[in-house]
C-alpha cells in the first residue's frame, strides 16, 4: 500500500477529505522523522515504537580483496512492532 492508498482509506474512515488525510499522513511521517532526529523514542501502545539504534565504529574487512577499513559510527532508525500486533499477524 502506498502513502496516497493510505490517505485514500484513512479519508474514507474519518469523512475527511483525501487532501486532508494525506496532509495528516505527511505531517505524521514528518513529526516522526523529527522526533528521530533529535534522538528520541516514539511508542504507541498496542502498536510498537520508532527508535534509533547507533552502532559503533568499527573495523571491517573487504571480502574481496582482504583490505580492511574502518566503518564510521553510524545511526539507524528501526521500528519494532509490539507483541499484540505480532500475535494478530502470526
């Protein structure tokens, strides 16, 4: 499903419009982008959270050619879904 699909059925739940709606899906999407930025977690309760994990640097190794480099630290953003979610999925 799409950002725009999303919006489409978000509208149809709330009798908002599809602009609204995606306006409400784009700010969303942007606030949580914010909020990982700034190095904090966002968790919805039955749902999971959108944290940052950071890994060290480190060195590694070139499979081809044996040549080792050194991988700077770096930040990812991840989400990790909350067991209800999971239980109702499996």
């Amino acid at each position: 499903m799409t950002r725009i699909e999303f919006a489409e059925k978000l509208a149809g739940r709330l009798n908002i419009s599809k602009k609204e709606a995606d306006k409400i899906v784009r700010e969303f999407i942007d606030l949580v982008i914010d909020t990982l930025e700034n190095g904090e977690e966002i968790k919805f309760n039955g749902f999971g959270k959108f944290y940052v994990k950071t890994y060290p640097e480190r060195i590694a190794r070139n499979p081809k050619t044996g040549e080792e480099f050194t991988l700077p630290e770096r930040r990812v953003p991840k989400f990790k879904f909350a067991n209800k979610v999971k239980d109702t999925i499996l």
